[in-house]
C-alpha cells in the first residue's frame, strides 16, 4: 500500500520512521539543551565545555568512515544499523551515569563532568552505526525526487519531539539536580532502547527490496572508491568541503548559544526560558519542514540549500546585536528554519550524487560535516575565542559574541565554496538540471560507472 505520494514506502515503514524521529528528536532535546549549562556550572571552561560534542563527533565521524560505512556497503543491512547502534547507545547512557555519579558523590566536580564527556565520546561509536544505517534506509525506502520531501515531512513530525524533550528537560533540569540524580540521561537511555524496538518491527526489509541478488551483493563488495568517475569524486569532494565550512560555523555556536543566554552578562535566562528558546527553534524547524515537503519539494535542491545558508548567516547576526531575550527568539526560529532546508537539500544533492554500492561510505562521508560541525569549530574556534576575550577583560556575553562573528567569517567561506561546487556539478551533470528528467540523469551517472 502506497502512503502519500511515495512510490514505494508502506505505511507500517512511515510510521515506524516517524515514530523513530520524534523520539530521536526527544533524547537529543532533553539532554542537549541544557547539558552545556551542566559542564559549565561544575567548573569546566567554555572550551572544556565544548569537548562535549567534540570528543563524541570524533569517535563517531571516524567509525562511521573508517567501519560502519564500509561495513554497511558489505551486508546492506542498515535497519540492523540502526536498531543495534541505538540499543547498545542507550545501554552505555545507563553505565555513564553510574560513573558520573560516583565522582559527584565524591565532590570531583570537574572529574564527573569528563567522566560524561568521554562516556558520550564511547557512547558515540554505536551510535554512528545507527546514523551511517539511517541515511541509507531512506534511500532504499524512496526515490530521488522524494527525499527532500520525506526528510522535511520528518522535520516536522520530529520536532513534536523536539518541544516534548525540551520541555521536559526545563522541569528536570532545576539548576543541575537533573543531571546530578541521573534522571535526564535514564530517560534517553530507555527512549533509545524503545526506538531500536520501534524500527526492528516497523523496517523489516524484504529482499526483493534490495533489489539485489546474493550474487550482485557480493560483487559490490569489491567496489573501490577508486572505481568512482573522476568527475564525481571532484564533484562530490568540493560538495563536501563546502558542507564542512557552512556546518563548521553554524554549529560552533550550537553549545556556546545556551550559555550566552543563561549568562548574568547576557540575558540571564532561565532553565523555562533556555526551554522556549529551543522549542521555537523546533517550531520553525516544522514550519520549514511543512514548506519543504510541499510547496518547496519540487524547487531545484542547489537553489534551496543556499537560501538556507544565508539564512543562518542572518540568524547568527541578529543574536549578535539583539536587545533582549525575546528579540533573541527570532534568532532561534531562523536557526532552527536554516537547519532544516540545509539538512533536506544537501541530503537530496548527496542521494542523487551517490551510486549504490557506495551510499555507506559517501553517507558516512556526508554525516561527518554535520556530526563534527557540533565539535571541532566549537573547541578549536569558537570556545578559545570566547575564553581569549573574556581573559582580556571582555564581560562572557561580549565574548560569546565573538565567537558568533567568527562563525558568520566561516559560513562566508563556504559559501564561497559551495558555488563552486554547484558550478562544477552543473557543467559535468552530476545534479539534475531544470526539464531533464529523473531517468536521463540516472542513465548519465549509470554510464559513467
């Protein structure tokens, strides 16, 4: 039974992904929006902080390059990618807590708060292999000119998610209590169990499915990188680079953005209003989705992913120079709008670009410009800034803001890149053209393999 326009998603599939989403959307909400907040107030400096993010989107852009992409590419299973990698992630949520525990019982402050940055970095190696399998179980489950409509139909229904968490979160958090009594990170741990339940009996692909024999499996087993055409591996190379400038910049501010609310220096905010912050971002996330996944599903992928770009650029200006924290709220509304457009049309450019018997390894590839944006540019950019200026005398709000223009110098740059990207793709046919169809594209890039 066909769902919605789809040519080839059940209904039981679209509800065991949406389903998947919001809980998705949920443990990331509830632990991330405060969990910066957490790190700070137990003594850790802004770049300590950021090595929350940075020490999990290393192990997990490494495992998913170095291991699970080629190891998903090898046995085309990605829904067992992504019910064991969530399962054994909310396991290691369950031990972390236990050890961060016993440091704060001890009065090791800052000890527990590296105990919870390392466990994430260890929880993050499973929870790759959940990632590098999702993107390839959309691409088995549609076609090309669907999954810029699906991933912002997932924006929104995943965003439901996203208000419930932080919501949540705000009650739990109470100033640290929700952290130091372990109940915020219990409940992502059984959230993501339940998803990994969710999907083993929602996604159970059938072979014919695959559209694959056993024979045509392991014959792309010995498909090499190499074996790509030269000008997709340009194409898709600048593409990425691109990718890692624009996500670098928007996302180094992701983890200091909570604490320049929260700041004295800055608006002073509180759990409830660091709470409203997220929840609008999540709420123009919808909306975004809801455009995506209609009136915006058929517009050219290049046109809409660079209206996203320069939107963050917008968003990070005006929480430079905004008054008060409720002028601040259009800032997260814009945020939380750029992210989605980037994220539903940079995967589409990605999906069209790669062949099958590379999706692992280049979706892998794909997901480390985002999964590293949340880290490396936080702790190596953005933090020291922060922690420079505020070492010259700047008050942490001033400093915090200099680290947003730094991010704006880095999403500059990529666009930069990113034009020439969409130069070079459209020259060497990578990406569909206007009136070209669906077919004569893939029969270019079938041609050229």
């Amino acid at each position: 039974m066909k769902i919605l326009d789809y040519s080839r998603l059940k209904i039981r599939e679209f509800t065991g992904l949406s389903t998947f989403q919001i809980l998705t959307f949920f443990r990331r909400s509830i632990v991330y929006t405060f969990l910066s907040i957490y790190l700070r107030s137990l003594g850790l400096s802004t770049t300590e902080v950021t090595l929350m993010a940075t020490v999990g989107m290393i192990a997990n852009a490494l495992t998913q390059s170095l291991l699970w992409g080629n190891l998903l590419d090898k046995y085309r299973k990605p829904t067992e990618f992504v019910v064991v990698g969530e399962f054994l992630a909310g396991v290691g949520h369950i031990f972390m807590v236990f050890g961060y525990m016993f440091f704060l019982g001890l009065n090791q402050l800052i000890i527990a708060g590296y105990v919870i940055i390392f466990s994430l970095g260890g929880i993050e190696v499973f929870w790759s292999m959940s990632n590098v399998g999702w993107s390839a179980l959309i691409s088995e489950l549609t076609d090309i000119d669907e999954r810029k409509k699906i991933m912002g139909q997932f924006s929104i229904i995943g965003g439901f998610g996203g208000l419930g968490g932080a919501y949540l979160g705000g009650f739990l958090y109470d100033n640290g209590a929700g952290f130091a009594n372990g109940s915020i990170f219990n409940i992502a741990a059984v959230v993501m169990i339940f998803s990994s339940i969710i999907v083993y009996y929602s996604i159970r692909l059938r072979e014919v499915d695959k559209s694959q024999s056993a024979d045509e499996r392991a014959s792309s087993e010995g498909y090499s990188l190499s074996d790509l055409p030269s000008t997709l591996r340009v194409g898709y190379l600048i593409f990425i680079v691109a990718l890692v400038f624009i996500n670098f910049g928007r996302n180094s501010i992701a983890i200091i953005t909570a604490l320049f609310l929260a700041d004295p220096t800055g608006f002073n905010a509180t759990g409830a209003e660091i709470a409203l912050y997220s929840n609008v971002g999540s709420i123009a996330a919808m909306i975004s989705g809801l455009l995506i996944g209609s009136v915006v599903a058929k517009a050219r992928d290049n046109r809409v992913m660079m209206f996203g770009v320069i939107l963050s650029i917008a968003a990070i200006s005006w929480l430079i120079i905004t008054p008060s924290f409720t002028l601040a709220l259009i800032a997260s509304f814009l945020i939380g709008a750029s992210q989605v457009i980037i994220q539903s049309s940079s995967y589409s450019i990605v999906a069209e670009m790669a062949p099958e018997e590379y999706r692992g390894r280049l979706f892998a590839y794909y997901n480390t410009t985002f999964f590293l944006s949340w880290g490396i540019a936080a702790t190596f950019v953005a933090g020291p800034i922060a922690d420079i200026l505020i070492g010259e005398g700047l008050t942490n709000a001033d400093a915090y803001r200099g680290s947003f223009v730094a991010a704006i110098v880095l999403i500059t740059i990529g666009i930069m890149i990113l034009l020439q990207s969409f130069r070079y793709s459209k020259n060497n046919d990578l990406i569909s053209q206007p009136n070209n169809s669906q077919n004569e594209t893939l029969s270019r890039k079938d041609s050229s393999i």
